[in-house]
C-alpha cells in the first residue's frame, strides 16, 4: 500500500511507547495498535470533512503550531507511561472537538464495540490520536513543508483510504446499503432503533468517500489514471540500476572490526567504514554536518516498504550503533523535488521511521535513535538530471553524540 498520512503518523508510535500504553490502559499491545488506527483514522476523517474550509484548517494549523512548540511527541516518549501531561491533554481535549464536534461520542462507542476495546480506553486513545496527528503536522508546518493550503490537498487524498483502517469500515455492497465489518448489523432502510448508534459514523465515513470520488473525478484529466499521492516519480528499474551502479562504485567488501570485539563485512568505500572511522576518530568533534548517507537500502516506488536487498547495511549499521553504546543519532529520510513537497514530507518521514523500527528490531537501542523526515530540503545532486534525482531519495545518518 502506498504511504501515507496514516503510516507516518503510526510510525510515530515506537514499540516501547505502544507497550507503554497498553500497560497503562491494561489492554493487549496487539488491541492498542488496533484502536489507535482507528482513532487516527478517524480523527483524519474529521479533518478531511471539512478539507475545503480555509478557516477551519487554519485553525488547525495555528493549534499544531502550539503542539510543536510544546514538543508532543517528545514529551509522549518521554513519559513511561506514555500518558500526556496534564497541559497536553488540554491540548488534545481542545482539538477533538473541533475536529469530531458531537459525532465524538458517537465515533468513540463504534471503535469499541468492534475493536475490542473499553470505553475509557478508546478516549484515551482518541486522545492520543489527536497528539500524534497534531505531533505529525506541527513538525511538517515547521519544515516549511505543509500549509493550510496543501494539508487541504493531503486530506483529500487521504480520505479514500482511511475506512480501511476502521473495524466497522464501509465496504462495497451491490445491495445499494452500507456493509461494515463481519459480524456487524448493517444499516439501511428499515435499520431498527439498535442500529441508530452506527448511522453518525457511517454517514460520516461515506461522506467522505464521495466527496474524495468527487474531487477525483473533476480534477483527473479524461482518460489518465490518477496515481497516488505519495509515489514518487521514480520507476523501480531506474532505482535499481543506480542501485546496481552505487555498489559497483564502493570498492571490495572488508572485514570492519567493531570495539566489542566483533566485525562486520562491508565494502570499504561503503557507508558503515565511513562511520566506523568516524566514530573512531577522537579527536573529530560531532557536527551535523558530518551525515552519513545510506548505499545500499532499496524502497518499493513510492512507499516505505524496504526491499529485502537493504538487510545486509541494516544488520551492520545495528551492529555498529550496538558497539558503540554511548552514540546518539538522527536518521533523516529525503525525496527529490518531483510532486507536491507536503507529499514528499510525509513519505520522507516515514521511510526514516521505518529503517528506525527495523534498526531498533536488530537490537540498536531506542533510547539512541530519532528519526526525521525532511522532504525536498538539502538535496545531495541536481533534481534536474535522473542520477541527481536518484541521489536525492536517500536515508541519512547523522551522530548527535559520540
């Protein structure tokens, strides 16, 4: 599946921080991750009800601005619990209701009943679902990246996707009524009084989709398939015969001893050598400037999906992160500058977010590792030729701490 708003918004959400909540709310981790993309969902639902209100997003973004400021997700991770302080919270009792209004409750009733989960800790969830979006948008806002304006285009492009990620999701129905999930009651005409409480929800979600089929529909040129936001334009032969050319151009692999005592295989002009020599060298005073692109990981065109190729660097540079406990460090993910740069955002951060997840799954310690995405920003070559295209769409190392 292409990514995503939703995506980059998840991969917000660390293991350790999902562990967290689902202790604090005695639920199953498995159960949590359920309920906190449905309420993300439909948290971006609500926004995108209203994608056309130049006021209302304004808003919205004057209140993510407050919520960068206050550095949400940081003081998320930083909590054991993963509960919001109390200023937070008033942040997020703030915003879902100018988002949801009077279908919260509503909304709130239909993802417990379906996702397994209490009431109290659906709002909880919903609480948290309204920080990471705002989390999400504040950051984007303060790239310079997203404004009123293309969250309005983002959310439109959004909308289409979400009731997949709902448990009582809308689905085709030849009958002309709306289906939910199995095992729901559907409602259409004739609908008794115990399916009133779904009718809000659903409305709402099948609103959304017609209005997205709408837009679509009077903004497509006749004839042109409409591909999804997030791709970009790079085709997967390009990237995998620049690819090809990048590990040809990295010199014989060598044995790269580590402190611990271990080494690891890799080419010696290769990124884990450069690091290695880095981190070695004493006398080198950390700098952001000193980043440490990537050589060797592969994505699926226009997703955050690694390519099975990309394990051998991810398994050293785990390694490399492990023997070197006292090491701190950003990723930072990157596109080219084809598309819209809002869209470019969202996939460059969750591309950074995903070589984190798998990183910390090797044993690199969380505590150590953020992640960002920066977009079109800082390009490595010139956009206007393939090869600088290529090397623009890049994942990046840079040590905060030796």
């Amino acid at each position: 599946m292409a990514s995503s708003m939703m995506d980059a918004i998840l991969a917000l959400v660390t293991p350790d921080l999902r562990q967290a909540i689902a202790s604090r709310l005695g639920e199953s981790a498995q159960t949590v991750q359920s309920g906190l993309s449905a309420t993300t969902a439909a948290t971006l639902g609500g926004l995108a009800a209203k994608a056309g209100d130049s006021g209302f997003l304004s808003q919205i973004m004057n209140v993510a601005a407050t919520a960068n400021t206050q550095n949400v997700l940081g003081s998320l991770t930083a909590t054991p619990s993963g509960a919001p302080s109390d200023g937070i919270a008033e942040l997020a009792d703030r915003f879902l209701p100018m988002v949801l209004g009077a279908q919260q409750g509503e909304i709130a009733s239909a993802i417990a009943q379906h996702a397994g989960l209490s009431a109290s800790s659906v709002n909880s969830l919903l609480k948290m679902a309204a920080l990471l979006v705002l989390a999400f948008l504040g950051r984007a806002q303060a790239s310079g990246s997203l404004t009123a304006g293309s969250l309005g285009s983002l959310l439109r492009a959004e909308a289409l996707s979400l009731p997949s990620y709902l448990p009582f999701g809308p689905v085709s129905n030849p009958g002309g009524g709306v289906a939910l999930g199995a095992g729901a009651v559907t409602a259409g005409p004739g609908a008794g009084p115990a399916d009133s409480r779904w009718l809000v929800p659903l409305v709402m979600l099948g609103a959304l989709t017609i209005t997205w089929l709408m837009f679509r529909s009077m903004n497509s040129p006749k004839g042109t398939a409409q591909s999804a936001a997030y791709a970009t334009s790079s085709a997967p032969s390009a990237a995998g015969t620049a690819a090809h050319s990048a590990r040809e151009s990295l010199g014989e692999i060598m044995a790269v001893k580590l402190p611990d005592g271990s080494s690891l295989h890799a080419p010696g002009l290769g990124m884990e050598a450069r690091l290695v020599k880095y981190l070695d060298e004493g006398t080198v005073a950390v700098s952001d400037e000193n980043w440490f692109d990537f050589d060797r990981l592969l994505f699926d065109t226009g997703q955050a999906t690694l390519q099975p190729q990309s394990q051998e660097q991810l398994n050293n540079v785990a390694a490399i992160l492990k023997a070197y406990p006292k090491v701190r460090a950003r990723l930072g993910g990157y596109t080219d500058d084809t598309g819209d740069a809002a869209s470019n955002l969202v996939l460059s951060e969750a591309r950074a977010n995903t070589v984190m997840r798998e990183l910390i799954r090797l044993g690199a310690d969380p505590a150590r590792l953020e992640a960002r995405g920066y977009g079109e920003e800082h390009p490595a070559a010139d956009n206007a030729t393939e090869e600088g295209r290529q090397k623009n769409l890049r994942i990046s190392l840079v040590i905060l701490q030796k």
